[in-house]
C-alpha cells in the first residue's frame, strides 16, 4: 500500500515538474520520495536553487514561506494546510517595532521560525545550523534575537564579546525536555553520549555532549566512533538514525519529545498535494515578500 502511494507520487512529481522538500522530522515514508531532505538551513538553500517551477514542502509553514519568499515565480504547496510553528506565531510586529524602538541600534537577528509578516521588520535571519556564524559576522556587537530564548542564549554563550538581548518564549516540543531527563537517561544508559538541539533547555544544552542542528546531530552520531547516544530532539531523528546506523543504539532523552504540527503530513497528503488537490498553495502580497527577502539573502550571504 505504502509502495503504491510512493510510486505514484513518483509518477506525478517526474509528469508535472515538482520538486519535494521535506524537513528531516517527516516521516521515513515521505523522506523516501522526497528530492531533498535535510535541516531548516540547507532547505532554505535548496529552495533558491531547485529548477522545477513546483515545489511542495513537507514540514511547517515557515518553511513553505522561505521557499515562496525566494522563488515568487514558483508554485509552491505547504504539504498540510494547519502544519503551523507555534514559536513561528508567538510574536507580532506590532511588539517587536515597539522593542525596536527602544533598543535603537541592536541589530534584529530571527530564527528562520518567524513569520513573513515578522521577517519584514527583522535585519538577519539565522537556523539553528547557522545562527553562530552569522552572528559573529554581523558586524555589530548588539544584537536583539528572537523568538527563540534557549537557541539565543546559547548562541550568545559562544560569542561572550557581544551583547545580546532575547524576547520570545520558544519550542514547546523541545522545552519539555528537562535536566531531569538527562538524569533518567544517562543513568540508563551510562555509556551513551547526549546529543541535543538547541532548542532545548539551557541546563540540558549544557549537560550535552553535543548540541547542534537536526543535521549536525545526525552527522555527529554517524560519524562518532561511539556505539551508544541519547537524542534529545524531535523522535524522529532517533528512529532515522536508528535505521541509519544499525550498528549503533539510539535512544529518545524523552518519548514525549514529538512535534504535533510536523506530524502532520501523511503520505496521502503529499500524494494529494501533487495531484492538485491537497495541501495549501503559498500566496505572499508582493511588496511584504521582497521586505521579508531581505532578511533571508543576508542570512544565505552570512551562513
Ligand atoms: P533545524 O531544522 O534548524 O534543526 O530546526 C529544527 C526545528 O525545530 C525546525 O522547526
Ligand atoms: Fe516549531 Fe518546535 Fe515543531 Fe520545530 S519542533 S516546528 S520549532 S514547534
């Protein structure tokens, strides 16, 4: 059943020209007939760079945003119409130009989860794979980061020479995790390493023996000559890397630690999608994509 919708997804995609995109907590299912596949950084990249004049995004709708955003000439399908972010919807411009207002020259730097309308009013765009980078290059020393505060303190842990100022309150998949999960895990599973995203909290970010993007940690663990790791990210990556790497054990830091929104999407969903009949095509007013534009050139520039 599940080959019989992949191969005619596969059919349709090859007739009608479409490109499919999906973030790496999709499931194995649609990871199989995707085009590409990876962290929220390299699909921002692939989104500039994808010939197909159709593009359908498995993931959330920031991400389809970042697609439309880059390739206004493209049709481009959000896979599941409700598949939002909530850190993406937590902030409204209206606070932030009130923000900006009072800290005049802080350079706004967005996790990419914003929305369109947020981006407009922001300077820079970072993910989690890139935000180090392109916040030591921005070449001022004050920077304003939202709407993530366990990404941005660690960020701001690893650039100690620059100043940093956080509003936003987070992912609320990843902050369930708490350091008392470390503790059940790692006493568990003693020799295991602790490999975390950093979005999770600061006290689980720091009891880590590696924190970085959905893709960071995936090469980390298949690179890693270790044979044991706890994964403190959505559960989708241990169960990828489980069948990535049978070789090696990979348990979840929590069973809870499962995004409802990149859940989502069902295959049938992306079928349905590439028939014409599913999904949510990405309409963006012209003048606020080229605004929201800006933001993200200069985080493909910086990153
Ligand atoms: P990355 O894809 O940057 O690792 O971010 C994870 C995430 O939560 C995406 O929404
Ligand atoms: Fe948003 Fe968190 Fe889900 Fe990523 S995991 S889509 S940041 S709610």
């Amino acid at each position: 059943m599940i080959r019989d919708i992949q191969e005619e997804i596969l059919q349709i995609k090859k007739e009608k020209d479409i490109c499919i995109l999906a973030h790496c907590y999709q499931t194995p299912e649609i990871l199989e007939v995707a085009d590409f596949t990876g962290d929220s950084y390299a699909l921002a990249v692939k989104a500039s760079q994808v010939p197909n004049q159709t593009v359908i995004m498995c993931g959330v709708r920031f991400m389809a945003e970042t697609v439309k955003i880059l390739s206004p000439d493209k049709k481009v399908i959000l896979s599941h119409s409700d598949a939002g972010c909530p850190m993406a919807e937590q902030l409204d411009k209206e606070l932030l130009m009130q923000v900006k207002k009072e800290l005049p020259d802080y350079t706004v730097v967005a996790y990419v989860n914003t929305t369109t309308d947020l981006k407009t009013v922001c300077d820079v765009c970072v993910t989690s794979s890139s935000a180090v980078t392109i916040c030591k290059k921005i070449e001022n020393d004050k920077i304003l980061f939202l709407p993530d505060p366990q990404l941005g303190s660690w960020v701001a842990r690893q650039i100690p020479e620059k100043q940093f100022k956080i509003l936003g309150a987070g992912c609320p998949t990843h902050c369930q995790m708490t350091k008392k999960d470390v503790e059940k895990a790692k006493k568990a599973h003693p020799n295991a390493l602790l490999l975390v995203h950093p979005e999770c909290q600061a006290d689980v970010v720091k009891a880590a023996d590696y924190a970085g993007s959905t893709t960071g940690i995936m090469d980390f663990a298949k690179m890693s000559e270790a044979k044991e790791f706890i994964i403190g990210t959505e559960n989708s990556i241990t169960a990828h890397l489980q069948m990535a790497c049978p070789d090696k054990k990979f348990y979840p830091l929590s069973k809870e630690c499962i995004c409802p929104n990149m859940k989502l999407t069902t295959l049938v969903n992306v079928l349905e999608c590439c028939k014409g009949t599913g999904g949510e095509e990405i309409i963006l007013e012209e003048e606020t994509r080229n605004q929201a534009k800006k933001c993200i050139d200069e985080m493909i520039r910086l990153g």
